[in-house]
C-alpha cells in the first residue's frame, strides 16, 4: 500500500510517525515529571529504574529480532528475556502501587504515575506497529 504513494508522500507519513512517537514519550515524560514536582515528592521518580531496566533484556537477550518475543519458542534465552521484561513491567505498575499502599505518596501522583506508564506503553506498541516493514504496519 505505501508503494503506490509517491516518495515525498511516504517521506511525509514517515515523518509524522516519528513525531507522534516523540510526542507519546514526551508526555509520558512530562507526565512522571509531574507526578513528582505537582505534589512536592520525588518517590515517584523510583519508578524511572524500571523503566531504565525494561528494555535491557531485550537487548541483551533478544537482539534484534523481535519477531520471537512475540511467538512460541524453544530458545531458553528468549524465555529469559520475557520473564524478566514482564518482570520489569510489572515493577513499573507495582512501585507507584507500593508507594500509595504505604502512604508515601498520593491518589494524584498515582494517577500520573500510571497514565505515564500507559503512555509509554502506547508508545513502545506503535512504535512496534509501525517498525515492521513487511506490509503490516499500523499506517
């Protein structure tokens, strides 16, 4: 389908991607930002660990095929690599959790807490749709 556009065209849409990706992690930066500096506590910051944390498995372990992370495979190190992504991802959720269960920080700086993960989680799957260039992508 982007074959039949003109170069300038795919050059365009291609360009627009990019933008509403950095504008996705821009929030969700702003957002874990905010999260600490509205409510004068910087626990929330904690949570950037995780994130920090996340994606090191799969460069580690997975290298650049991400095909594999997605599909039923006999590789150990691929098994490896998605217990510990889906352990830092569930550390993610479970920090600001922790934090609010205990007292230390607020309903507010939760909610931005989580609204920041979510973002970034919309930012890492559009960023997974439209990085495959095998006619499936999202655009």
């Amino acid at each position: 389908m982007m074959a039949d556009f003109p170069g300038y065209l795919r050059a365009c849409l291609h360009t627009g991607k990019l933008a509403c990706l950095a504008i996705l992690v821009s929030g969700g930066i702003v957002m874990q930002i905010l999260a600490c500096a509205l409510y004068d506590n910087w626990w929330p910051m904690l949570t950037v660990l995780m994130y920090v944390l996340l994606p090191m498995p799969l460069l580690f372990f997975a290298g650049s095929d991400t095909s594999s992370f997605f599909s039923e495979s006999g590789n150990s190190w691929v098994d490896v690599t998605k217990f510990l992504t889906g352990a830092s991802t569930i550390g993610s959720i479970a920090i600001p959790v922790i934090l609010k269960h205990s007292g230390v920080i607020g309903w507010g700086a939760l909610a931005l807490e989580l609204s920041s993960f979510f973002t970034f989680v919309l930012a890492i799957l559009c960023f997974l749709g439209t990085s495959d260039n095998d006619g499936y992508s999202m655009f």
